[in-house]
C-alpha cells in the first residue's frame, strides 16, 4: 500500500473582493500567480486550522465538495 500524501498548507481562503479585516484576523496574505490576472489570499495554516478560527467568529459549514485534488468549503455566518 501506498500512503496518501496530506496537505497541511497553504490554504486559500478567499480572492481579491474578499473582506480585509476578515483576511487580517485569519492572517492571510495577498497574491498573484504568474499568468493570472487576479489575486487571491492565503495562509499557512492547514484547512482544519483556518476552519476552527471561522468557527469561533461565528461562521458554519453549510457544504463541501470536492473539485479535482481540491476541497471547497461554503460556511455562513449569522
């Protein structure tokens, strides 16, 4: 048996219309790939992390899925 690999970062947590103090609070930094005309925010911290700190401003998982190697998470906030 082969073991899967786990990422454990970084993680992308919105793009560049996301809301900043939200960013600031999930220590998330602005950037672009090359060829992109677009940014994005990331973290270092694994999904579970970023996930746990939503949690505790208020946010719910609402729905996941999966997208190729990449898992998508939609939370609300009441």
């Amino acid at each position: 048996s082969v073991p899967v690999p786990q990422e454990v970062g970084p993680t992308m947590v919105g793009d560049e219309h996301s809301d900043p103090h939200l960013m600031s609070i999930l220590g998330a930094t602005k950037r672009s790939t090359l060829g992109n005309n677009f940014c994005e925010y990331y973290v270092n911290d694994a999904p579970r992390v970023v996930l746990d700190k939503l949690e505790s401003l208020g946010y719910r998982v609402v729905g996941m899925t999966g997208v190729g190697q990449t898992l998508v998470w939609c939370l609300h906030r009441e």
